[in-house]
C-alpha cells in the first residue's frame, strides 16, 4: 500500500515530558502568565545559551522585537534598519511603532545581512540627516550572520544591534550561542520552530535591569501601587505558565532536535551530491555552527524551483519557497532599500525542504524516490544516503 500522508516541511516534535509540566501547572491551579514553568523556562534558556544572559519568555518572537525596539528606544519617525530577506515579524514591529523601515540586501554566503550594503545604507542615511536608531539582524533558517562584520559596523556607527535569532536556537559562531550577540536577542517557540511552546518566545538581554523593564512593559506596565496604575504603554505579552511547561519539556530534547535536523541537512547533501542542478545551503566554514532548522537548497531557475516544489505537492510532500523579500512585499515596496538583487535571486531560485526532527526513515525514503525521479539522468547514491543517515 503506497503511503501518501502528509510530510510536513517542520512540524511540532514532542519530547515525553511536556505533560507532566503541563499537569503541574494545573495541579497547583497556576494557568496565568506567571508561575514556577515561567521561571523554570527562563532559567532553563539562560543556562542554555550562557554568556550571562537574562531571559523573559513573551507570547510571542514578535512581541519579542516589538519590546526589544522599544527598550532600544525607536519611536515614530525613525528609520530602523532590517534585514529583508526574512519572515514579516522581523519587519512587522517597526511599522506598530510609526517608524520607518530601511531593508538591507543578503550576501551570498550566510543569506543574511550584507555588511557593503549595510554600511552605504548607513552612510546614506545620516548623509540625509537620519541616522538609523536599530539594525535588526537576523540568523536565517538557523545559520549566524557574519558576526564579527555586522557588530563592527553597529560600534562603529553607535547603532544598537537586535538580533532576530528565532530561528537560531541551538546554532553557535564561534563557540557562541545565538541570541547573545546583539544589544538585545529575541527567540521564538512557534509551532514550526525546533523547540515550540505552542506558541510563545523570549526577549534575551544583558542585563537584569533590562529584562525586568521588558517584562514590565510585557505585563500592562502596572506600576508599583496597591490600585492599577500605569504610566507608560503596556502591553500582554507574557507567557503563561502552560505554554512554559510545554517549552520546559522541550528544553530536555533540544540538543536532540537539533542533531535530528543537522542529519537531515546531511542526508540532503548526500542524496543532491552528485546533482550539478541543485546546491544545498550550508554554513560557510567551521565557524559556524547551525541548527539546520530549515534545510534550503537552490536550483538554477525559477522553472527549475518550480518543478521540484510542484512534484514533491504531487505526492503531498510539503516544500516551501525561500523568504520573499521583504522590500518586495506589497506592504513594504515603498520603504528604502540597499544593495543588489541577492535576496531576490534566491527567492527566486530557492526551495525549503523537509527538515523535522520528527520524519521517518519512510519519509526519507520518500523524498529520495522523488528527487531519484526528478534527476535520474544523473548520478544519484541513494542507498549510501539511506546508510549515511542511520549510521
């Protein structure tokens, strides 16, 4: 019987002991968006990515960089600086706050941020007599930015990096977890990420001051007093203590998840080894390490991408363009951009493949069988694939 369910491109993985987080929390009836899963994962997370950071989890990655802004100071009428090849929720906050989105083209290497672009982007600005308030850099589909380049550029120009690393948990540069480089780091626990809440995310700060300011704003801005009073704008973002329990059960499986989706990037690279037509996405030397959480690959052409994506639909295989860019975006054509068309030319040739730490042997068995018909004139070792994956 030939198995045609659904293989979804990143689907939630469960670890076992979610549930019993999850039951706690019921048990000592603490279901608001405070309690001992909320610190728990907080301190789970800072234990995780070290470099001495402190961590509030929020509802959401975005309302992670909505806050991060904030605490960095954009208000309306800036420009902020964003990186354009990325998912809307890098860009979206921006937009909440009135200031100005400035989008910057990728480099070919990491897909992330472009240091020439990013610097005459700058130049160009102030020449204008807007300095930039923020550079949003993100870690796109878990492999870093260029690091060393991109935060020389922020000392250099006095402008606060916020790193977008909701796709990075578990990737390093240099030793480093992501989420620790910038000014102010943000993570994300969707339901497609390599750990999930459900949903939910985290801001990660340097500091205890500016963590207990962004968890002030993420819980109304309730100032200090026996009656509700405010003074600033609050918001509610925070986590609740059952979404916490799941990340907390999560948390105990992450190195897993992340060894699981590097082997998918292994098996991709195995059985595209010997295709010409098809160059699998990877990290651009040892320095780098990524958590794989999506594995991309780019094809020749927009036809060619094309082909693939509609032959593995066919048989209800999930694949999934790259990023359309964001200055592309018919939200956001008519803000400033800087650079060439990188970030379009992958957009236009590039392909999102399974990548789960949840598929099966049968799964991949399923995706060779595809590809295997796609590129049968060439050269394909499938079973070493199978072998290379198991060992």
């Amino acid at each position: 019987m030939i198995n045609n369910s659904k293989i979804w491109l990143s689907s939630p993985h469960m670890g076992g002991n979610e549930q019993k987080f999850v039951q706690e929390a019921f048990d000592t009836n603490w279901v608001a968006p405070l309690g001992p899963n909320v610190t728990g994962l907080e301190q789970d997370i800072e234990k995780y990515i070290g470099s001495e950071a402190h961590v509030g989890v929020l509802s959401s990655g975005t309302a992670a960089i909505h806050l991060g802004l904030i605490i960095l100071g954009v208000q309306a009428g800036d420009e902020v600086i964003c990186q354009s090849m990325t998912f809307s929720a890098s860009a979206n906050p921006i937009l909440y706050l009135g200031a100005t989105p400035i989008f910057i083209d990728s480099e070919e290497q990491t897909w992330n941020l472009c240091p020439i672009a990013l610097e005459g982007a700058i130049v160009d600005r102030i020449s204008k007599g807007k300095k930039p308030k923020v550079i949003i850099a993100v870690h796109l589909y878990g492999i870093p930015y260029q690091v060393e380049a991109i935060n020389a550029l922020s000392v250099k120009y006095g402008i606060p990096i916020l790193e977008d690393s909701a796709e990075a948990l578990g990737s390093s540069y240099k030793g480093q977890k992501c989420g620790t480089f910038g000014d102010i780091g943000v993570l994300s626990f969707n339901g497609n990420k390599i750990i999930t809440t459900s949903g939910g995310g985290a801001i990660v700060t340097h500091t205890k001051e500016i963590k207990e300011k962004a968890i002030f704003l993420a819980t109304q801005a309730r100032d200090k007093a026996t009656h509700y009073q405010h003074s600033e704008i609050g918001y509610n973002y925070r986590m609740s203590n059952i979404s916490a329990g799941i990340g907390r059960g999560q948390m105990e499986v992450l190195d897993q998840h992340v060894n699981l989706r590097r082997a998918m990037h292994d098996f991709y690279e195995q059985i595209f080894d010997n295709i010409s037509d098809v160059k699998v996405f990877s990290t651009p030397s040892p320095d780098y390490f990524s958590n794989y959480w999506l594995s991309s690959v780019v094809l020749n052409s927009f036809e060619d991408r094309e082909t693939v994506r509609l032959a593995f639909e066919a048989v209800n295989i999930e694949c999934r363009p790259l990023w359309k860019p964001m200055h592309l975006q018919p939200i956001f054509e008519k803000y400033p951009y800087y650079g060439n068309k990188v970030a379009e030319d992958l957009f236009e040739k590039g392909l999102c493949l399974p990548s789960g730490s949840n598929l099966t042997d049968d799964d991949r068995n399923r995706i060779k069988q595809v590809v295997n018909q796609l590129f049968k004139n060439q050269s394909i070792d499938n079973q070493s694939a199978v072998e290379g994956h198991n060992s």
